[in-house]
C-alpha cells in the first residue's frame, strides 16, 4: 500500500487534472447550439464572426448572455 503523503500528492494531482480538464473543456467546446437569428444576433452584439460553426463554447454563451443582457435593456425612444 502507498504511503499516505503518496496517496495524498496522487490525489492532488488527479484533482488539479480533473479541473483543468473541465475548465479546458468550458473554453474551448462547443456546447450551445444556435440558430440563424441567434447567430446573428451574436455577431452583432460581440462584433465578432463566427463563420460557419454552429454551436458557442461555454464561455462565449455566457459572454454573450452578460452583454446582450446589458445592451436588451436601453431603451429609445
């Protein structure tokens, strides 16, 4: 059997593995998928292309719920 300072450091690097994982993951796959009005209503909000792709990672959605929040609520009148 291991040592328990053995098992701990394991332990330790395993987590320190499994979160960065997940947080690579949250960046860079593409979960959310989006229509056309979606996307281009994405493209407008963040002055970004998307191209052809058809789904945002985490972040992007994310992002883009935070602005287009802050942006959907002026009002003109």
């Amino acid at each position: 059997m291991l040592e328990s300072n053995t098992f701990r450091s394991m332990m330790l690097v395993g987590g320190v593995m499994s979160l960065a994982i997940i947080i690579a993951c949250f960046f860079a796959t593409p979960l959310v998928p989006i229509d056309g009005k979606a996307k281009t209503n994405y493209e407008n909000v963040m002055a970004a292309d998307l191209g052809d792709t058809e789904h945002l990672t985490g972040y992007q959605s994310i992002l883009f719920a935070i602005k287009g929040k802050t942006r959907g609520s002026v009002d003109h009148y």
